[in-house]
C-alpha cells in the first residue's frame, strides 16, 4: 500500500481548502464521497476526460481535502471529513447547504 503526498491536518490552509471546493466537478466529487465513503476513482461518472478527473482528484488530495491511497494498480479515495472538521468546524455542512446537489 502506498499513500500519494498530502498535506498534515494542521497544515491545511482555508484558502486553499475553499479554492478546491469552488469548482463544480470537484464539489460533486466531495459530496459523493461524503454520502458514499472510500470510492476507486474511475468509479465516479463525471462526464469528463480521465486526464480532466485526474486533475481534478490531484486538487483535492493537494489540498488536503481528500486522501488516495495506492493499492495494487486501483486508487482509493476518501474525504478527509474528520481533519477538514477540526481544522474548519462546519466548513462542509454549510458548503452542502449553500449549494444544490447535482
């Protein structure tokens, strides 16, 4: 098992954190790993090109709001729901909130 780099809990920056969350795909990302738990990647139906949802996992792991681990060839992501909590208590509910489901 391998974990790509990622950022420490305590160095999650906000404004990092929000411009990560202000794209659409990537707000569709984080919401269904939200209700779904730890999900491969290529499991997600986005409607986007595979270099387009790599970018778009890349920014979330970067900045800390997801974590991907490596296992075998398949990369598993989860939300780091527990850390982004801590750091920014209430940041993902009122961003659920605030903006409709799609």
């Amino acid at each position: 098992m391998t974990d790509l780099p990622e950022p420490d809990a305590d160095e999650l920056e906000l404004t990092t954190v929000l411009s990560a969350l202000a794209d659409d795909v990537r707000l569709v990302i984080v919401r269904h790993l939200a209700a779904a738990g730890e999900q491969a990647c290529g499991t997600l139906e986005l409607g986007i090109s595979k270099a387009t949802r790599s970018h778009h996992f890349r920014v979330l792991r970067e900045s800390g709001v997801t974590h991907t681990r490596i296992v075998g060839t398949r990369r598993l992501v989860t939300l780091r729901r527990d850390d982004l909590d801590e750091r920014f208590p209430g940041l993902l509910d009122a961003l659920f909130a605030a903006t409709p489901a799609r």
